[in-house]
C-alpha cells in the first residue's frame, strides 16, 4: 500500500528531468531553446540553435563554428526526456547559412517563427544579422515571410508577445544600440515600429511571458539572467542581481545559466537555459571544450514579485498543453 502511494505521488509531482535536459548529438553545441505543444502529435517540441561545438577552429578568434548552423529539433512526450528530430525544413530562399535563436508560437490559427540570420559563414562577429517572420501549419514544413525592418541591420533574437487589447509586442537585441533590449509593435504580425529601449545594460536572448498576473521579461546579461517585471506590460521594474549566475554544482550545469526560454504550466514556470561545458572534467584536458553547450530545465518559483531558481534542486516537470 505505502508502495502504491509513493508511485502515485511520484506520478503526479511529475518525472525528474536529468542533466542535461538535452545534448545535441550532432555538433554537442544546443542553445537558445523555443519549446511548444505540438497539439497534432501530444509532443513537446523544442528548436534551437545549434552550434558546431565539436569542429576544430583555425585559431583563437576564429568563430565560424557559431556559424553555419542549422535550426536544431528535439521531442519529448512528457518534458523531461528528449530525443533529437534532425534539423527544421527551413527555406534557404529568405534565410541563410547561419540561422539562430528561433522563435516559435501558435496564433492567429497557424504556428509562427522568428529566425535570426546572419547570411554566411563568418571567422568573427562583425557580419550583418537580421530577423526573419516564417509560418507553418504543422511545425515541419515552413514558408517565408518578411523580413523585418527595424531600423539596424544588427538585430538578433526575437521575441514575441501577444497584447491583451489587441497587437502584438516584439522584444528583441539592437546590438547598434549597446546591444540593449528593445521593442516594437505590430497590429497584424506583418508591419512593425520599434517602440522604446528597456535595458540601458547590454544583454540578448530576451524572454517575455505573462504569469501569476503579471508580464515578465528575462533576458540574457552575459553574468547571469536579467529579470524585470511589469503589473500593465509598459512600466518595467528590474529585479537586483541576476539569476542563474552562480555555476549548479551537478555536472554538465557547472557555469552561468545563458538565453532563457520560459514554458508556462499554469501556476508552475520552467525555465530552459544553455550552459557552457567549461566546468566539466574533460575541459581540463582540451581546452576547445568549453565550447560545447548543452540545454538544463528548472523550475522558477515566485515570491512578493521577485523570481527566483534553484538549479542544483531535483526539477520535477509537471507541463500542461
């Protein structure tokens, strides 16, 4: 009897997510995650990018292996085992060689993703970047759409909100403005205007969700993640210190938690995070180890206002469609 109950209880506080969530098994180099219910399959599905973590570079400063990268895929029936699904079929006609930080949701009757692009394959980081708008009706075949103007031609990492009168809200890396935050509206998802600066402190890979009645944005300051919140989604307050800057003691979660994804499951939030490898073992003896990065999950937990996480705690995950 006491046997049965723990399995019950078990089952209901949810599986426990192992570490690493997930491990791209193609270039060990799995980043900057976008996770949704795929409604047709019953799955979890995740796109992100995917860095050629494990090719040799020419020296140094050689950063080519950020480029030339695919939209990676992976799946899961219950949100703590993945398994890896290729990369996504996305057209090269309005996109690129280099393609990161992918977007993905479900509105207006279809799925939606925003793609960063650098068009090329590039030894540093000084190649233009853009966003691009792209649709599908069942997260595997996607058609183009616009390419967004937004007044740079160094955009990178997009992020989208639905309003609650109506619009839209795009959240998102001017890196010609300090690499602040920044965001732009839209009545139709199609025509956009760049709206204010939220960050006056450099960052990427922002994240904005509504939860426990209140619009939040993470984002990624380079030293831990950044966490403000609004209570009418136009006036901001920017919790102290950073979360996930602490390296978790658990292997494969050794350094700071990097670009945020938030999943949403009624009162419980996830958030998934990349985490460079530089503070496992087989760093020690190669150097160029650092360079792989694998996804982590933990639970957020909110208290007066502020965010808070524990990452070297057990996650159980517990997602609702």
């Amino acid at each position: 009897m006491i046997a049965s109950l723990l399995m019950l209880a078990a089952a209901a506080s949810g599986p426990i997510a192992p570490k690493p969530l997930f491990r791209d098994p193609v270039h060990d180099g799995a980043a900057d995650a976008s996770t949704v219910r795929d409604a047709k399959t019953g799955e979890w599905v995740i796109f992100y990018t995917n860095r050629r973590a494990n090719i040799a570079r020419a020296d140094a400063k050689d950063v080519s292996w950020v480029h030339g990268t695919a939209i990676g895929v992976a799946r899961s029936k219950d949100g703590a085992h993945w398994r890896y699904d290729g990369t996504a079929a996305i057209p090269k006609s309005c996109t690129g060689d280099t393609l990161w930080a992918p977007e993905v949701q479900w509105l207006k009757g279809e799925w939606h993703m925003w793609l960063t692009v650098v068009p090329g394959v590039f030894r540093d980081w000084n190649a233009p970047r853009f966003i691009v708008h792209l649709s599908s009706p069942d997260l595997k075949q996607w058609t183009c759409g616009e390419r967004l103007e937004l007044g740079s031609d160094r955009v990178i990492d997009a992020s989208v909100l639905a309003l609650p009168k109506g619009g839209y809200r795009l959240f998102f890396n001017d890196e010609k403005q300090n690499k602040a935050i920044i965001t732009a509206d839209s009545p139709d998802l199609i025509h956009w205007t760049v709206k204010d600066r939220l960050t006056q402190t450099p960052g990427e890979g922002p994240k904005a969700f509504r939860w426990k009645g209140r619009t939040w944005l993470i984002s990624d300051a380079w030293k831990g993640l950044l966490v403000m919140r609004s209570d009418d989604g136009e006036h901001w307050t920017t919790q102290p210190g950073h979360i996930l800057a602490t390296p978790g003691t658990q292997p494969t979660d050794r350094a700071k938690g990097q670009h945020p994804d938030i999943v949403v499951a009624g009162e419980r939030a996830y958030i998934i995070y990349f985490v460079h490898q530089e503070g496992e073992d087989a760093a020690k003896s190669d150097p160029e180890y650092y360079r792989r990065t694998v996804l982590q999950i933990a639970e957020l937990k909110e208290k007066d206002g502020v965010i808070s996480v524990d990452r070297d705690m057990p996650t159980h995950v517990r997602l609702k469609p």
